[in-house]
C-alpha cells in the first residue's frame, strides 16, 4: 500500500462516518492485510521439488535432522525434524513425538 492510502485509513477521520459499516469493515481489512510486513510464499518450481525430495530421501536414509518450511495459512513456518517415512503425507519426527505433513504443504527444505 503506497504512502497517500496508508495515511488516509490511519489518520483520515472525517471519511468513516461516511461509509457504509460493511463498506468499512472491508477497507479496515484490506488495510490491516496491505500492511503486513510477510508477502505470501509461492509454490516451489519443479526443479526445487525434486531438489527437496533428494533431500528428503537422503536424510531419511540417513535418518539426519532437516529444516523444513510447511505452509501454515498463507505463510511458511520453518521446523527441525527427522523425516521418517513418506507415502502421501510426510511422516516426521520432532522430539519424541511424530505427525504427517501433506506433501503439498512443503514449501522449502534445508539440511
């Protein structure tokens, strides 16, 4: 959002009386979500894909810690685990615990 909208919808008083309150609910919203510092993450490439497959597979084999960025909403959220199996969803372990991560929510993969 550029300089002129941000200031009108912070410090611009006099125009909030005058909209409509479902009107108004939809410009604070659009607002709040123009501001946020986070852009969303787009979907890797194919080529990323099968780079982070390697990875996945090598470290199961291995059964060495990975880092990896699953979606959560429209953002990413980095986790260390160990991955342990994998089919449709990814199954990981974290500590002493273990869940399953659909494969399409893995955004990213670091060693």
């Amino acid at each position: 959002m550029d300089a002129k909208t941000q200031a009108f919808f912070q410090r611009n008083y006099l125009w909030r009386p005058m909209l409509l309150p479902e009107h108004r609910l939809g410009t604070a919203a659009a607002a709040r979500a123009a501001m946020t510092e986070e852009e969303p993450v787009a979907a890797p490439s194919e080529e990323r894909r099968e780079e982070m497959e390697r990875l996945l597979c090598e470290a199961m084999r291995q059964g060495e810690p990975l880092r990896i960025r699953v979606r959560k909403g429209k953002r990413g959220e980095w986790i260390e685990c160990i991955p342990v199996g994998a089919g449709k969803r990814l199954r990981i372990r974290q500590g002493e615990y273990e869940r399953e991560i659909p494969l399409s929510d893995i955004l990213d993969v670091e060693e």
